[in-house]
C-alpha cells in the first residue's frame, strides 16, 4: 500500500509539479492533428496554398495524432511538440506548408520575429504562472519580453502609419498592445489557478493579425483563396505546439530547483538550547 503524503508533500506537488501540462498537451496534440487535417482538406477544395502544402499538412497530422496516442515519456512528447511546431515555422517562411502564405508578401522577416515571439512570450508567461513562487521564473520571462521589443517597435511603427490600410493597422495595434500588457506576468502570485491568460492572449492575437491581411491588397486573386485565414489558423496551431513543448522543456529544468526551494522554506526552523 502506498505511502500517503504529507500535507507539505502535497502542497509542493500543487504549486511546482514536475510534468505540468502533461494531460493538455495531448489534448492539444489531437486538436492540432484536426486542425492540420482541415488545411490539407481546405487545399484540397482550393483554397490558395501551394499544393503541397496538402501533403506537408496531412502528413503533420498523422505526426501530431502519434505523438499525442504513443506512450512517450514526458519530455519527448514536449520536445516533439517542439519540434512539429518549429519545423512547420521553418517550412512556411520557405513557401512551403499550411503557413506558406506567410512568404508571398516579402516579409519573411517581420514574420520570422513574430513567429519567435508567439512561441517564446506565451512559454514564458506559462512557466511564470505555473511556478510563480520561483525567482527565476521572472528571469525567464524578461528575456522574453527583451526579444519582443524589436517586433513592438515594427508593429507600433505599421499601426501608426497612415499609408497602412486600415485592416494591417488594426492588426498591428493589436498586437503591440497585446506586447505592452504581456509584462504584467511578472506579478502573478497563483491567485489564477496557475493559468496565464496572457499567454492565451498572445497565442490569440498574433494568427488574427495574419488573417487580417485578407483585408488589405495583399489578398489578391494571384495570392488565392482565403489563404490568410488559413494561414492565420495555421499560425495558431504551430505556435500552440510550439511554445507548449518549450514551456514543458522549460518546467523539466525549473521543476526541480523549484520544488526544492519549497522544502526548505516549509522546513521547520530547529534551534539549540
């Protein structure tokens, strides 16, 4: 019969686990396969992605429904989420993949950066509110939130152009106010249940800005159809499982150090005569 915690055992399991997310990350495996097997099918039916954007797609799928089903341990399923992620990232700003339609307008590079602050800011804004008692965990989010300033700065700069059509402007400020409201992670104490919905937020934002350039003259006949929606949802799924895995990468090394400063602080002070 197993032995039963202790009440402190049970608190420092509460406030710093070391698998957390295990359970919604295969969750959100599966939703990512559903989400993947829809682009395939929607450049099946036509909308303007390249065609084999179609295969890329259907074939992330199958990866993201393995990886959710198979029995992996804990830190492989994080690093393949990962990986699934960052790699359709890196297909898309080559025009390949369901997030293709982010290099026909020419601006890999604005995307690049926007692409590598919606996976790292909500993976720290997540290990910040999951073990918000841990010090280094506001370490981790300011090198976030530093990496964010450059795309600040563009997105601030689009929205207040007035030669921008309306719907990029629209995106833009969004976006920078999404990035000026991120830091207010550094204050959470737990009192949220351990969510972040600052990370959500971010995860959120960024895809709709994408699919806002269906709005503007970049959506053309030549660029196709729908293909900024579709990116935008693309946008969505890739940066979920990216910066869920760097987040569970993230809490393997943090857990630990964070646990262990639990024990000490509810270690009873002992004292000699």
């Amino acid at each position: 019969m197993p032995k039963p915690l202790l009440a402190s055992e049970v608190m420092v399991e509460d406030r710093a686990p070391l698998e957390p997310w295990r359970g919604a990350s295969r969750v959100w495996l599966l939703i990512a396969a559903a989400s993947l097997a829809g682009l395939g099918l929607s450049v099946f039916l036509g909308v303007g992605l390249p065609k084999e954007s179609m295969a890329v797609s259907f074939s992330a799928a199958a990866a993201c429904a393995l990886t959710a089903g198979l029995p992996f341990p804990y830190a492989a399923r994080a690093t393949l989420s990962a990986v699934l992620g960052l790699g359709l990232m890196s297909l898309g700003l080559s025009r390949i993949g369901p997030l293709a339609g982010l290099a026909m307008d020419g601006g890999e590079t604005r995307d690049l950066l926007r692409l590598l602050v919606a996976t790292t800011l909500p993976a720290s804004l997540l290990v910040r509110a999951r073990y918000p008692t841990y010090p280094a965990t506001r370490a981790v989010l300011a090198v976030a939130v530093v990496m964010a300033l450059p795309l600040l700065f563009l997105e601030g700069q689009l929205s207040l152009d007035p030669d921008v059509p309306w719907a990029a402007r629209l995106a833009a400020g969004a976006t920078a106010v999404v990035l000026l409201v991120s830091p207010v992670g550094f204050v959470g104490d737990g009192s949220m249940g351990h969510a972040s919905p600052w990370a959500w937020l971010v995860l959120a934002v960024f895809p709709i800005g994408i699919a806002a350039r269906e709005f503007t003259p970049l959506a053309s006949p030549e660029s196709g159809w729908l293909t900024y929606p579709a990116t935008g949802t693309a946008m969505a799924t890739t940066t979920i499982l990216a910066s869920l895995g760097v987040a569970q990468l993230l809490a393997r090394v943090i857990a630990p150090r964070a646990r262990a400063r639990l024990r000490q602080r509810a270690r009873p002070v002992t004292s000699s005569a």
